[in-house]
C-alpha cells in the first residue's frame, strides 16, 4: 500500500511539474513574476528542495538567476540558507 501511495506522489509531481512548465513556456513572464509572498519559481523550488526543477528553471530561463525576492536576496543566498 505505502509504494503505490510513493508512485502516486510521484506521478502528482510530474504532473503539477508538467503543467508548470507548459505555463512557463507559454507566457515566460510567469517563471520571473512574484508569488504572493514575494518569490520567483525559482526561489520556491529551492526553498521545497525541488532540485530537478531549480536546475530546469536556471537553465532554460536564466534570467530568473538575476530576479530578487521582496526584500532583493537573489537565488544564491537562498542556497547559502540566508
């Protein structure tokens, strides 16, 4: 029972993974807008541990490694736990 629960967490991610990213294709804008607490994509999947869809993130649109939070702290103090 517990691993078929594990395969449907699993397949929940790549889905909710897969309609993200058809989003962030679609209109770019979304993957640099912020969130209702004032973080980019990028930062909320670094803050959950979304390792795979941080790296995705910073390759294919690169110009979120740049866009701060609401107080300005940029991707890299987010990985140094600031």
């Amino acid at each position: 029972m517990v691993s078929i629960l594990y395969n449907v967490s699993l397949l929940c991610r790549e889905i909710i993974q897969t309609i993200c990213f058809a989003l962030f294709y679609t209109d770019p804008r979304l993957v640099t807008a912020l969130g209702p607490y004032g973080r980019t994509s990028l930062h909320i999947a670094v803050l959950v541990e979304e390792h795979s869809i941080a790296q995705l993130l910073a390759n294919e649109f690169p110009e979120v490694l740049k866009r701060g939070d609401h107080v300005s702290r940029v991707i890299g103090l987010y990985f140094n736990g600031q």
